[in-house]
C-alpha cells in the first residue's frame, strides 16, 4: 500500500495531475538516462515512460519555450530529464555514493524535487536542430557547470562570453516562465518551493 505522498510510477501515464511532454509543441525530448549517454553510461530509464511533468510544471515549461521561440526565432527548449522516480534516484545516488560527485544528487531519503516532477533539465537547440554549446555538457559534474563559478571560469578562460549568453537565454526563458535555477548545474530548474513541494505533492515511486 502507498502513502497519499507518493504515487507508483506506472499510474503517472493518464493520471490528471501530470502531463505528458510529448504534447508540448515547442519542445524537444531527449531523455538522457533513457540511453547510455549519462555519467552512468547506461539506459537507467529501462522501458519506464518517463517524458512527464506536473501539469502546473509542464505548463510553464510550454510557456518558456513559446516565449523563446517569440524572442529568439527558431531556438527551441530540448529537455534532458523530467520526472525521475524514487527507484531510479536511489540507483543513480548509490553509484555515486562515497565520491565527492555525490554532491550532485538529492539524497533519496530527502527526495530529488525530479522525483515529484517538479524539477527539469533543459539546454537550447539552435535553428539547424544542434545542440547548443553552453561550455560543459550535461551532467558534466565540474566547476564549470556551476553558475555561481561563472565569472571566475569566464576570466580564467574555461568559459567563453558566448557560453554564457546561451545559458543567459535560457535561464530567462525558464525564471519569466517561473522556474528557478540552482548553483551548481546550468542545465536544472525547479519550479516551486523545494521546502513546500516535499511536504505537499505524491514523490513518484
């Protein structure tokens, strides 16, 4: 049996308070833990359809990239991970447990904010359908991933001006949208209160 908190994986396809990413026009998907292209060098996704966001999530996402596409013709959003179950966390921080890179995972017994399907991880594509280079490729779990280390990383010469006009568009199209950031990935956004979205929504299983 399951806590009213939490929610099995496989009832999050036509459940109504999560929409499917595939419905979103302006949007690209390429789900990086559903293939070998990961710190993990393996699909870790299996066969889970996991291209879902809260709807409240998955609505500002649409509006992030229509407002993209209106101020940057031809640049599209392409997402990397959506919804991350609890079972997938747990497998992902025990690989990297006993590193210094386990800093980079949410704690399961705390519970990654992906894992409510609140959280999503996002580069640009530009007008050919390329991924755009933003200096450090995803999961790339180095300083010069961290927004705070920008400016440092940009004199020292690891980052370049144009690097961080890139990920300048797309933290404006994600916080006008109203998802926010953190410190040490260009490519994660939150969208809500940690603190409130723990203590109030189902964390998928």
């Amino acid at each position: 049996m399951t806590s009213p908190l939490t929610l099995p994986c496989a009832a999050v396809p036509g459940h109504p308070d999560f929409q499917a990413l595939a419905a979103l026009p302006d949007i690209a998907i390429e789900l990086r833990y559903a293939t070998a292209n990961n710190f993990f060098g393996a699909n870790v996704y299996g066969t889970l359809d996991l291209a879902y966001l809260r709807r409240e999530a998955a609505q500002a996402l649409d509006n992030a990239a229509s407002w993209l596409g209106r101020q940057r013709p031809g640049y599209r959003l392409l997402v990397l991970d959506a919804l991350r179950p609890q079972q997938v966390q747990e497998r992902l921080y025990a690989k990297l447990s006993g590193t210094p890179l386990v800093r980079y995972l949410a704690n399961p017994q705390i519970g990654s904010i992906h894992s409510f399907g609140m959280a999503v991880d996002v580069t640009l594509l530009d007008p050919q359908g390329r991924e755009v280079d933003m200096g450090t490729g995803f999961d790339a779990m180095e300083p010069g991933s961290h927004p705070e280390y920008e400016v440092e990383q940009l004199a020292q010469g690891w980052l370049s001006a144009q690097h961080l006009i890139e990920r300048g568009w797309l933290r404006a199209a994600m916080r006008q949208a109203g998802f926010h950031g953190i410190s040490t990935e260009w490519w994660h956004f939150d969208f809500g209160d940690r603190t409130q979205v723990r203590a109030t929504l189902p964390r998928v299983l």
